[in-house]
C-alpha cells in the first residue's frame, strides 16, 4: 500500500490526542483501554508516547520502554506503523500545556472508517474543508441542554 506518491505506508486520515493525567503515570485502566483500542478494528493505533515536561526539557517515553504491571501488554505495540508521527514540536505543545508534575499519554490513531471515504474524495478532486472533534463532554452538555 503506497501514500500519496506511491512511497511509504499510505494512512487515512490521522488525529493526535493527548491525555493529560496529574500524575507522572499513566493510569493501568487507561493503557488497558488503549491496548484494547490497537487490537480493534475501528481505529489503528499509529504510534503512543509519554510525555512528562522536566524543568530542563522534555522526557519522551515510547511505549515499548513503560513498564510497571500498568503497561502489561504495551510491548505488543513497540513496532507500531507510525512511529514517530508524534513529533517533537506536537510532543513539546502537549508539554507546555501540563502543570508539574503531570504527564500526558500522546496517541496518534489512523480512522480505519474514514479511509475509504478520504480515498475516493481525493480521487474525485475534493479537500478536507474542515475537521474538527468535539470533546465528549461538550457534545453531552449539548445534548443535556
């Protein structure tokens, strides 16, 4: 499967979402989740780092090297397809953002669903003229009201 150019693994349209926790690890129930997320068929998980702001910089953490009982089952995604499409200039945003002490789990997942679709709109000429994700709790307040 080729990109674009007929170079390199052709994706589907991707997101970068970074969950913030208050503490230096991540919670197991949440690796768990996203352990279940990469052996689903409704999104590919594409690459998954840790990251935790430092007073003289920025510790990334791939996911293969997390370990405690927390990250059973994380080594299965070491050889992820997208490695590295977290980058440093995202990872050092998503930093910024957290108070001391925090960290944030960074996922960037491939939208299996959407890929076809993007496929077929690129084939007949269109672009994205706008993607945006509401959070959960914007769209329930929404609901609510």
């Amino acid at each position: 499967m080729g990109g674009p150019s007929g170079t390199g693994p052709g994706f589907g349209p991707v997101e970068l979402i970074a969950l913030a926790f208050p503490g230096a690890d991540v919670p197991a129930p949440v690796l768990a989740e996203v352990v279940a997320l990469a052996g689903s068929d409704r999104v590919q998980v594409v690459d998954v780092v840790l990251v935790r702001p430092e007073e003289d910089g920025l510790e990334i953490v791939e996911v293969a090297d997390l370990d405690g009982p927390a990250a059973d089952g994380l080594a299965d995604l070491a050889d992820l397809v997208g490695r590295g499409l977290a980058g440093e200039h995202d990872l050092g945003l998503v930093a910024e953002s957290l108070p001391p002490g925090a960290s944030a789990l960074v996922l960037v997942v491939e939208h299996l669903w959407a890929a076809a679709l993007a496929g077929a709109a690129r084939e007949a000429g269109a672009v994205v003229a706008l993607t945006e994700l509401v959070p959960a709790e914007v769209v329930n307040a929404l609901a609510a009201t």
